[in-house]
C-alpha cells in the first residue's frame, strides 16, 4: 500500500480545496494501511507526511473531470487515484480506487490557504 501511496503523493485528492495553498489528504487502504499526503496546488507537487517516506516530494497531475490524481511511484510507475466523491473542507471524505485495483477511503485532514 505504502508503494502505492508513493505515488499518490503525486496526486491531489479533491482538486485540493479551489483556493487552498497546500491541502492534507489521509489515505486509509481497505487492507487498514494509511499514509498522509500534503497537495501544494502552487506548485503541483505532494509531499508524504510521516512514517518512512516523510518528506518526499513528487509533481501530480489532478483531472477534474474524471477526479483522478495521477503521479509517479518511486519505482516509476503510474499511480492514479479516481475519487468518488471530491471535498474541499477539513473533515470532507470520499472513497478511492487505484488503476492497480486498490481501495479505500481518503479524507481531508488539513487546509492551508
């Protein structure tokens, strides 16, 4: 999960909020693993929020259309995350799928204009 995860620090749950700076995004795996992401929309790069990939920092792409995030993982390969339900605000959630199969629920943690 946690590879996964990676590159979805290349990702944007939500568009990240339309007027937020940096949105923070908890992603918990059906398999009860999570990981936390920090969305800077000003620089279209995410950032990992604790646990062993603390601070590591990758560009995403976010397609508002399909409220997809796609990046990168560290092995390079393509991660996108589909959103059934976008938020903007703290405590906002939606449910998740990867293009790999995997599942869960993300949930916006922090907001930072």
């Amino acid at each position: 999960m946690m590879r996964t995860l990676g590159v979805l620090f290349a990702s944007a749950m939500f568009a990240t909020a339309a007027h937020a700076a940096v949105t923070t995004i908890e992603y918990t795996g059906s398999d009860g693993n999570s990981a936390t992401i920090a969305y800077d929309d000003s620089t279209n790069t995410a950032t990992v929020v604790g646990g062993e990939s603390d601070g590591q920092s990758a560009p995403y792409t976010y397609d508002e259309a399909t409220n997809t995030i796609c990046g990168s993982d560290n092995e390079g390969k393509e991660v996108c995350v589909t959103f059934a339900n976008p938020g903007e605000n703290v405590g906002d959630a939606s449910d998740y799928t990867t293009n790999d199969g995997r599942t869960g629920t993300a949930k916006i943690v922090d907001v930072q204009e």
